[in-house]
C-alpha cells in the first residue's frame, strides 16, 4: 500500500482546509474533486462541479482556446506546459 491509500481521510483534510480552490479533473477535462473552498470561490455548489467539464470555471471568452490547449496537452504533456503562452 501507499501512504496515501494508507492516509485517505488525512489527504482529504488537508484538501478541505487548503486555503486555495482545487480541482481534480480528469484527462477528459471533467472535474472529478473539488474542495470547499473552490465551491465559495465559484459560486457553484460541489454537485455543480463535480461532474462539469473544467471549462466551466474559465472566462467564456477564453473557453474555445481553452479547449484546443486542454486537447493539445492531454495528446502530448511535454508539448506545452499547461497555463504557458
């Protein structure tokens, strides 16, 4: 076993009471985690998250591009640097 399969519920605090909004998203860019503090910041409730594309926390004028970079990245990680230029 992992220290973390071994820790689960302490990695699951330190996620909660973590003063930064995460998210956990997939590599089809569906939002599988996101934390408390995520929720206050977005205004959208866990249920709402949990399940969305990441899109939907990036600013609509830039979600077209977003999705071409997610798509670049997921094919080819050393490509490009995620949030880079």
């Amino acid at each position: 076993m992992s220290y973390l399969e071994d820790y689960p519920v302490s990695w699951n605090h330190l996620l909660e009471v973590l003063p930064d909004g995460i998210a956990f998203v997939d590599e089809h860019g569906m939002i599988r985690y996101a934390n408390e503090h995520l929720t206050v910041l977005t205004g959208y409730t866990h249920d709402e998250l949990v399940g969305q594309a990441v899109e939907v926390l990036v600013p609509s004028r830039e979600r077209d591009t977003h999705l071409v970079h997610r798509d670049e990245y997921a094919r080819d990680p050393s490509a490009r640097e995620m949030g880079a230029a």
